[in-house]
C-alpha cells in the first residue's frame, strides 16, 4: 500500500500544470471552441513534443512505456482545465485496442504517429440501438476477396470526425447481443464508404455520426483475433472508465475550488455566503464526495492492469458508479451554491458541470453498472 | 502508487485472522453475528485473550505493552477484529486514557493506570457531555474545587456509556470561573467511580438497552494525584484525546460483516415466493452499500498511509471524512439487516418471549436482533462528535471557511 508518486510522475503531473495553467484560460478555450476542429491542433503537437501522447506505448513504438498511473495524472490535470483535445479517443480508447490486439506490423505501423501527434484514432464501437451494451453489435463484417467488407452504423463516436484511424467492431459470425462473434478493424477514416457526421457534445468535445457501407479492408487490417474481440473491447472501455475517473475527480476539484473561491467573496446581507453553515455543510458534502470519487479514480487506475478480468471489471464497475455519483453532487452543487450567476454559459462552471455529464454517460452510466454490480451480488 | 497490501501486509493480516480464528471463544462470537451487543464479561474476556498476546494496546509503545504495528497494521487488525466479528477494544481504555496517560500522564500515573487499562482491570468511562454541554463541550459546568490535598467535585455528567460499567473514569471538571476564556478553567481529572459521592443513574436508549448513564457527583473527594497535566490546562488534553488518532473511527470491518450476514440470511427469506437475495432491489441495494464500502475503504487507506508517512500524531482533518461516512454506512448496514428480519425483525424476543419454556422462536433466531442495532447505531452519528461538527470541521480545517 503506498500513494506516493515517483518524481518522474511529479515531472510530469508539473509539466502538464504549467502547460495547461499557460494555455487553458477560460478565454482561451473559449476560442479553440469556435475553430473548425473545436480543439487546438497547436497545444496536440506540443503534448506530442513533451511526451504526453506517446505516454502509455512502449519505447519500440516511440512510447514511454509509462501506466495507467501517469494516464491518470494527466487526465485529472485535463480535467481541471477542461482540455478539448482527442487524447482519451487516441492515446487512451484507441491506443489500449492497439497495444492489446495489434501485431507488431500494426502497432509500429501506427503507434509511433499516435506518438508524434501525426495520426489520431477513435474507437467506433457503440451503436445507436446498443446505448452501453458492448455486445450488441449490428455492424457487420462479411468475407469477400480475401478481405472483408464492413456494413453498418456506429453511434457518437469520440473524435470520430477527425481521426484517421478507425478501430471498428463489426460481426463476423453470431447473432445480437452475443459475446462470440465480434472482432475489431482498422479502418481509414477517409476511406470509400464512410460517411461522417461531425458534431459537439453538450460539453463542446467532437464526436460523430459513422456510416459504413459496403467498405472493404484487407485480411491485415483485422486487429486481434477473429470473431474473439470482446475481451478487448471490455478492456478498452475499462480504460475509458478510468481515465474519465481521473479526469472527474480533476473537474470537481476545479468546481470545489471555484465554489469555495465563490463562497468566500460573495456578499449577501452584508456578509460573505460562506458564512451561513448551511451552505458550509454542503460545501463540506461536497469534499466528502470529492475525497470519496478521489479514492474511487485511484481503485480504477489501479485495476486497468489487473489480470484477473472477473475482478477487474467489478471494481472498475464500482468505480463508474462512485466517481458518477460523486460527480453529480459535486457538480449539482456547485452550480446550486453559485446561484444564478452558475447557471451562464459565460461562466466556468457549467462548462464543468457539462464535461461530467457527458462523461456520466460514456462506457455505461450509474446505473448500468450498478446493475451489473447487482448481477454479481453473492 | 500501489493500493494493493504488500505480501507482508497480507501475511500479517492472516496472522490477525488466524488468532482472532483459533482464540475468540466460540459463544461470544455467535452473540456477536446474530447483532447482540457485547456483554460486559465478553468485551473483558476477549481484550484479555488480546493483551496476553501483546495485542490489546494496539497504539501504545512496547515498554508499555503495546505490539509496535504501525498504522497500516493496526487498521488491518481492527478491520479483521471487527470482521470476526469480535468484541471491540474498549475504545476508553486504548484509545482514549492510555493514549492521554502517555502524553500528559507523570510516571505514577503510568505505572499504576496503563498495565490495568490494557488487561481490562479497569473499565474506563468518559465524563465529559453535561446536560448544557454537548457538542459545545466548552461550557461544561461540573466543578471541582481544590481543598488540600484534593478536590472537591460537584456536578453532572450525561450520555456516559458505561458508567455502570466503569471502574474509573476521565473527567473534565471547572476548576477556573474567572478565566478568561471558557476553555481555559477546565481541568481534567480521574475519578474512582467507588467514591463516596457518585452517583450513576441508567438512561435506557431507543434500543431498550441500558448502554448510557447519567452520572452525579455530590462532594466527590478526588485526590489532588489523579489530576492529569496541569490544573486549568485540561481543555488541550481533552482537544488531544478527541483529535488522536482516529483512523479505527470508520468501523468498517463491522459494516462489511453485517453486509455479509445480510446476504446471508437473506437467502433464508422470501420475497414475492422467491429468496430475498434474489430480489432486484434487494441486490441493487446491496451493490449501493459494496460500491460505498470500497471507496471509504480506500480513503480510510489514504489517510492512515499519510498518518504513517508524517509520523507527526497530528489527526487529519480528512479523519471527520472517514467518521461522516464510515457511521452513514453503520446505519445503512444496520437497517439492510433489519429489513432482511422484516416483521420477524420488531418483537422485542428477549424480555417476554425468550422466558417460556419450550416456546419456538417467533422466525429466525438472528432477527430479534436486527431492530435494537439499527436503533442503537443511530448514535453513531451523534457521538464521537456529531457528523454535523465534522462537516465544520471540514468546514474551517480544509475548506479555510
């Protein structure tokens, strides 16, 4: 048992801060929200430059052979700005499938652009009928000329509109919702057949509509084994989950700093907000829950690597449901003690307050997991 | 960064679990999982059993019996103690006035207090609630005057758990009207609870148990060497023994067994004609107390490490996190098992039903009890200092508000 960071992981969470600090200002946030990519191409090639998209990869592939660990640090330290850029699409989503299923052809085929920041990739796997049941695919994938040919539709896909590389779950064999029967493509996002439909979230990150028909891979752009995906899409969702964890617990203490900053300034009857206990209470709530989903990010850092998939998934389950709720009150909250002055797009807050719903419903919401967890009650 | 036990942290946990396995008499234990409370002589028996191990004074150092864990160990050993689940130390004698005794305590008072706290020699009590002083301990009014060679002590005392129980107990008395401050005239005092003088009167709790007391004190005479630290100066004392470390304070070995016992019985009841644990709501409900569980448990992890690591014995303020949570989760638990015992659950069984021969219990054996420990943990949350004063204790410690 040990919470201490080693310095290299100090280096870093200071590196991000003093990146982030300089150039996520609210103003200048807003600002990349309003270009065509809705993110800053400039701050991608400098996360690339200190290192940041090559973090989790190993060094053959340009990597930095770091874990799960320093993924964490830099999402909280993304959540506490609100980063826009596809980190969690490339490097976490897509960069997990790779490293778990890729051959090496394919992993040094792409890996080392993920790393210099040259080559983005999203994980097309959600369909609209499926909302967060990982086995129900109706994408699929039928052999022809020794390739296959990919027909089907994926659903708000995270940075789906930019990438390009697609990591696709398609059936080659089996019916919905079963387990067997799902395997992953690599897919050009620019190539015949795919059709992207790009737009924001309600928290301003990109997501897209993908259609696919009648596109043709090669038998070499099958990553993993065939038919026997799931494993890997479990595990890249589990990654999800708990680098969104961090991320979380980077948002809230932004809303706790602001909140607090908010109740120690604002004069009503002639006294600071802060000083009537009612609001003190619910502040001091508010830390509890953010100190409970803390140690709940931390537990699903922790399992991403475990390799016993039972328990894995039942702790990182119960992770998505505490750092989910956890969220919600802190957020809820945060806008409440501010009152009216929360609830404007002008003002930080909300832009938090957004980021944790959307993330609340990535890789299955409270309830979803909380219904699995019940499922396994023994 | 690593949450996982060391091999060494999990061998020396074993080792816990295989003692409390092979000592704690077999009797007290079932009391213990059908929810009864433990009786005085169980408490006694099993904290003696501990201390011939040397793993009673769990937090004192060797020289005075205590085993040398550090904090991680000792979190372990009250998770397994719990878990047991067994009779708890008596939190007065081994948190309380053993940890005062070796910081304000002289030598006298060491030699002759601590080896009889550790052994349960000496049961312990607190006088420190006054009817007009609860979470505003400041104002207490319980005087003690000084005659000679001792003081004289006049005045109440309330909510003190096991008076009727106690051999002795640790008092903050007034010894200054006219200090300045309210906080600077108290004094703090150990008084022999033989002593011509006290008076201890049972308040019976929700529960129907006699747990709590008032105590009176009429011309108690207390010899001016049972005063602890300097006269006047009690109020650090006191602010010492409420802010040691209090790491244990969550409890969560005993949530996590009643959460296990609930399971358990619940696939001997029904619901809808099928077992309760078969039940959506109830599994939901379940998962809910699992998911809070394992993040208080890794709190509970983060603040014991950072007590280790500053080695400073100053408590975290982060601690009222763990007692806010920690007694939420008490209560929820305790109302998951009675709700489990269902309408078997409200007959109070021992005082009518268990004194006719031969008559059959009324449902299952263990569901009497699942009503009077639901009522009983509805002061954890007062005691210890209310959640209420921990959330401004979070207030002004953490959130500078």
């Amino acid at each position: 048992m040990d919470f201490d960071l080693t310095e290299d992981q100090r280096l870093l969470t200071e590196s991000v801060n003093r990146l982030l600090a300089d150039q996520y200002a609210f103003e200048q946030r807003k600002a990349m929200l309003k270009t065509q990519e809705g993110w800053s191409t400039r701050l991608w090639a400098q996360y690339a430059e200190l290192g940041f998209l090559g973090l989790p990869f190993a060094e053959e592939f340009g990597g930095f052979g770091a874990g799960p660990v320093e993924v964490m640090l830099l999402m909280q330290a993304f959540g506490r700005h609100l980063v826009l850029e596809p980190y969690l699409a490339t490097v976490v989503l897509g960069g997990t499938a790779l490293r778990l299923a890729g051959s090496a052809a394919q992993q040094g085929e792409i890996l080392p652009g993920v790393a210099a920041g040259t080559t983005k990739l999203a994980f097309a796997h959600y369909e609209r009928q499926s909302r967060y049941d990982m086995t129900d695919v109706l994408t699929t994938a039928t052999p022809r000329d020794g390739g296959f040919v990919l027909e089907g539709a994926k659903s708000v896909v995270l940075h789906g509109d930019s990438a390009e590389k697609l990591i696709v779950s398609a059936r080659t064999a089996g019916g919905r919702d079963e387990a067997q029967g799902i395997s992953l493509f690599l897919v050009d996002g620019d190539v015949k057949g795919v059709v992207r439909r790009g737009y924001t979230l309600r928290d301003g990150t990109r997501a897209a509509e993908i259609s696919l028909s009648e596109v043709r891979v090669s038998r070499d752009d099958l990553l993993g084994e065939q038919d026997n995906a799931l494993p890997v899409i479990e595990r890249v969702v589990e990654a999800g989950i708990a680098a969104t964890a961090g991320e979380v617990v980077g948002a809230m203490e932004a809303m706790q700093a602001m909140t607090l900053d908010y109740l120690k300034t604002r004069q009503q009857f002639g006294r600071p907000i802060g000083e009537n206990q009612a609001l003190q209470h619910r502040a001091a709530e508010m830390l509890v829950a953010l100190e409970q989903g803390r140690s709940m990010a931390m537990l699903a850092t922790m399992m991403v690597e475990e390799q016993d998939a039972a328990e894995r998934a039942r702790n990182i389950s119960m992770a998505k449901v505490g750092v989910g709720q956890s969220g919600r009150f802190v957020s809820q909250n945060a806008i409440q003690l501010h009152g009216g002055i929360g609830m404007t797009e002008e003002y930080a807050v909300g832009h938090f307050f957004r980021r944790v719903m959307v993330i609340e419903h990535m890789f299955g919401d409270t309830a979803w997991h909380l219904d699995r967890l019940a499922d396994q009650v023994d | 960064m690593d949450l996982r036990f060391t091999p060494e942290e999990s061998a020396f946990r074993e080792e816990v679990r295989h003692f409390i396995r092979e000592n704690l008499p077999a009797d007290i234990r079932e009391r213990m999982r059908l929810g009864y409370p433990p009786r005085k002589q169980d408490t006694i028996t099993w904290q003696r059993i501990l201390n011939r191990k040397g793993w009673a004074a769990i937090s004192w150092p060797k020289e005075w019996g205590g085993p040398g864990w550090n904090a991680i160990q000792r979190m372990i050993f009250l998770e397994e103690n719990l878990s047991a689940p067994a009779p708890e130390l008596l939190s007065f004698n081994i948190t309380m006035i053993g940890p005062v005794l070796l910081q304000f305590g002289t030598e006298e008072q060491k030699r002759r207090f601590l080896p009889r706290a550790a052994n349960l020699d000496d049961w312990w009590c607190q006088g420190f609630s006054e009817p007009g002083a609860g979470s505003d301990l400041a104002s207490l009014k319980t005087r003690a005057v000084r005659e000679g060679d001792h003081y004289v002590v006049n005045g109440q005392k309330i909510w003190t758990s096991t008076a009727h129980n106690a051999d002795w107990c640790f008092c903050l008395v007034r010894t200054d009207l006219k200090a300045a401050k309210r906080q600077e005239g108290i004094s703090f005092l150990l008084i022999d609870m033989k002593t011509p003088g006290v008076e201890v009167r049972p308040i019976i709790s929700i529960d129907g148990s006699h747990h709590l007391n008032e105590v009176f004190f009429t011309d108690v005479k207390v010899p001016v060497e049972n005063l602890v630290g300097e006269e006047n100066r009690g109020w650090s004392v006191a602010k010492f023994l409420l802010g040691n470390e209090r790491t244990g304070i969550a409890r969560l070995g005993r949530s996590k067994e009643r959460v296990r016992f609930a399971k358990q019985v619940a696939r001997e009841v029904r619901m809808n004609g099928r077992p309760l644990i078969e039940d959506r709501a109830f599994r939901t409900r379940v998962a809910q107390l699992e998911v809070d569980m394992k993040a208080l448990e890794i709190t509970q992890m983060r603040v014991v490490s950072a007590y280790e690591k500053a080695r400073d014995g100053k408590p975290d303020p982060l601690s009222s996190v763990l007692k806010i949570k920690g007694t939420e989760l008490l209560q929820n638990t305790s109302e998951l098992a009675m709700d489990v015992g269902g309408p078997q659950a409200m007959p109070v069984w021992q005082q009518e039903l268990s004194q006719l021969a031969n008559e059959p219990a009324i449902g299952p054996e263990w569901a009497p009890q699942m009503a009077p420990a639901y009522l009983m943990l509805r002061a954890a949350s007062i005691y210890g200092g209310t959640n209420e004063i921990q959330k401004n204790i979070l207030t002004k410690a953490v959130l500078g508000l």
